[in-house]
C-alpha cells in the first residue's frame, strides 16, 4: 500500500499540535503532530472517535514523544475508503510510522482503537515498542457480536455500546454540536452510556468527545466485527498497559482482567476510581501520569 505526504513536514519543533495529511491507498488521512525527538508515539481513537479525544493526552506525552494523534480512515477530517476496515486502520498506523523516519514506535489505542493496537503489536511485532489499551480490549462487545442474546443476559451494561453504536455513525452539525455543549442536561444525556458522572466533564472535554460523531466510516467498521478474529491480536507479545475505569460499563474491569490474565505480555492492569469509559478525558492528570510512566519504563528485548 503506497504512501505519499500531501505537505513537507519536516517534524519541527512545534508548541503546539500540528494538522498535517498523509495519503495511505489513495485515501488522505488527518492527524495532528507535537513534540519531537526520535521516540514516536501513536493515538488511536474508539468508533464514534476522532483525534481531538486525545486532547488532554497530547501535550503531556509530547513532552517526551514525537505524538500522532490521528484520525482513522472514514472518521474525523480523514477521507473514508470504499470499505473501512481494521485492516485499513492498521495500514494508517504503519504508513505513519514509516513517514516518521522510525523503526519503532509505541501505540495507544481507545476503546475499538485498543483492537487497532493489538492488531499493529500482534502483525507488525518488530515496529512496536509498548501499546497502551484504555477502556479496552473491548472483549464482551466482540462477545456481543457472535452471540448478542447471551452477552446481554450475561451483562446487561452492554446496552451502552449498542447505543454508541446508534448513534455514533449520525452526523451532527455543528451548530447543534455546540449547542448540546452549552447545554447540561443535553451534554448529561449524550454522556451517559460513557462517565458515571457527566457533570463533571468540562463543556471544553465534552466538546472533544462529541467532535468524532458522525463518521462516515462509522457503520462499514462496525459491521466488520461480524465474523472477525481477533485471536491473533489478543495473543500480541509486546508490553501493554491495561488502563480501565471502574464504572466502565462498555469495558468493564472484569473484561481487562481476564485479557490480563490470558495474555503475559500485558504488564500492569490500572483501573480509575469512578471513571468510566473515556480515562482519558475524565481522569487526563492521573491517567497522562500512567501513560508516561509505562512509556519511559526500560524498553525490553525483543
């Protein structure tokens, strides 16, 4: 799959986040870029998702990275291919790191972004150093894929994740963006399936949320998970950092546990007191304080 810059980055040193496009299968992709430096950082966001849900990470990881925070193919300001696929995203990933000039980078996934992560470590073993999983593997939404009556009965929380994925593939104006951001029992009602406590998220992190609504690759992705394996990925040998909420009802700790329990690669299992499903934007201080602690962590042998 060619890849082609559509600007000259050149990778300056740059205070704040950089918009540039990178063209991957005839496709421009969107991503932002902060920091520099040789050690090269990716964030991949959940369905529904775009760059700007790394908002509150990517200033604190750019002090030590070169950070990509990207938007995946048919999401955000990306151009979506006929068929969006992991697969795609997975390209995007690679095509961002060979752009970058590295051999290695680390890989931050949320959310469905975790399965784009696990992806990368478990086929591109040797370009991947760590890779961060918050709110994530979604392994009982991949459950509710091959047996949707059972997974329910088993754990009904899941209901949230059938209502993100109703909504999340529905474009929004922005006019109406911004207004459900002024108001709090509108910003109350579209958090809900996600934090415990919707009041507390700042009309600035709500606004980051609600820009990855209405992706136009939200529904080809999601009709993916049908008859996908992920046995592979799950399986990845790459040193990984489980960050989960304890209220998370999409990714419940249960799920994290047992994939740490699976998997040995899977180093530390950090679970936030009442967060939910975006650690990230409800917790940004104590979860950028987990992340850079991993990533500076001595980078083992392969």
């Amino acid at each position: 799959m060619g890849t082609n810059s559509t600007v000259d980055v050149g990778f300056v040193s740059r205070a704040e986040p950089q918009r540039h496009d990178l063209v991957v299968g005839s496709r421009r992709v969107a991503y932002v870029q902060a920091g520099t430096g040789d050690r090269v950082c990716i964030l991949v966001h959940g369905l529904g998702g775009c760059r700007r849900h790394w908002a509150a990470t990517i200033p604190a990881l750019a002090r030590t990275h070169r950070v990509l925070a990207v938007d995946l193919p048919g999401f955000g300001d990306s151009e979506k291919p006929q068929v969006s696929t992991i697969g795609n995203a997975v390209a995007v990933i690679d095509a961002l790191r060979r752009h970058s000039e590295v051999e290695r980078i680390d890989v931050i996934g949320h959310s469905m972004g975790t399965l784009v992560a696990c992806e990368v470590a478990a086929g591109l073993p040797h370009t991947v150093d760590r890779i961060v999983l918050a709110g994530g593997p979604i392994t009982s939404v991949l459950a509710l894929f091959d047996s949707p009556i059972a997974t329910l009965r088993r754990d009904p929380g899941l209901v949230n994740f059938l209502i993100e994925a109703a909504t999340a593939g529905l474009p929004l104006p922005s006019a109406i963006q911004a207004l459900i951001v002024r108001t709090p029992w509108a910003r109350k009602l579209a958090l809900a399936p996600y934090v415990p406590r919707p009041e507390d998220i700042s009309e600035e992190m709500f606004g980051h949320f609600l820009a990855g609504v209405g992706g136009p690759g939200t529904l080809s992705t999601l009709r993916q998970g049908f008859g996908y394996d992920f046995t592979a990925a799950l399986t990845h040998t790459r040193p990984t950092l489980l960050i989960g909420g304890e209220l998370d009802r999409i990714a419940p700790e249960a799920d994290l546990r047992g994939f740490a329990a699976a998997n040995p690669a899977v180093r530390r299992v950090e679970i936030l007191s009442g967060a939910g499903h975006l650690p990230m934007l409800e917790q940004p201080d104590e979860f950028n304080r987990l992340v850079a602690e991993f990533l500076s962590a001595e980078t083992e042998s392969r």
